[in-house]
C-alpha cells in the first residue's frame, strides 16, 4: 500500500518545491536577458550552491575533499562568466 501523506511529508515538500518553482523562474528569466550558453555555465553552479544551503540550513559541514571539488567549478563558471557578459 502506498504511504499515507501527512503534515511532516507536506511540511518537508513545500520548501523544496518553492526553491525548485523559484529554480525554474528565475532560469527562464535569464534566458531573455543573457545568452543561453551563460544562462547553462552559471546553472553549473548548483553543486556550489547545494553545498552552502546546506551547511547554512542544515548545519552539514562540507569535507575538505568536497569543499577542493568546487574550485575548478567556481572557477571555471567565473572565467567563462567574466567573457561571456553581454546582456540584453
């Protein structure tokens, strides 16, 4: 039988169906205001991002293995952002 949804699985829901909701806008937002190939450079972000929410929000602190993995991202989303800025 399938689980029966209660007030802690919908309270544990809408947090994250609003961040994906506000994902998807602000997403398309930027599609009409810089080029698709910055829009796609700039969502690789994400793991960078994941991992702040969650030491912010859940108090899960990174490993130092996690943390070196996220330079050449940051980096690399930085290099390519600093050459590709022409919005709309």
């Amino acid at each position: 039988a399938p689980k029966q949804i209660n007030r802690t699985m919908v309270d544990q829901i809408v947090p994250l169906s609003i961040m994906h909701l506000l994902g998807f806008l602000f997403t398309n937002m930027s599609l009409g205001a810089v080029n698709v190939s910055l829009t796609h450079t700039i969502k690789s972000l994400e793991p960078f991002f994941t991992v702040l929410l969650s030491w912010m929000f859940l108090g899960s602190v990174p490993s130092l293995v996690t943390t070196l993995t996220l330079i050449p991202i940051v980096a690399g989303v930085v290099i390519a952002s600093a050459t590709d800025l022409s919005f709309n």
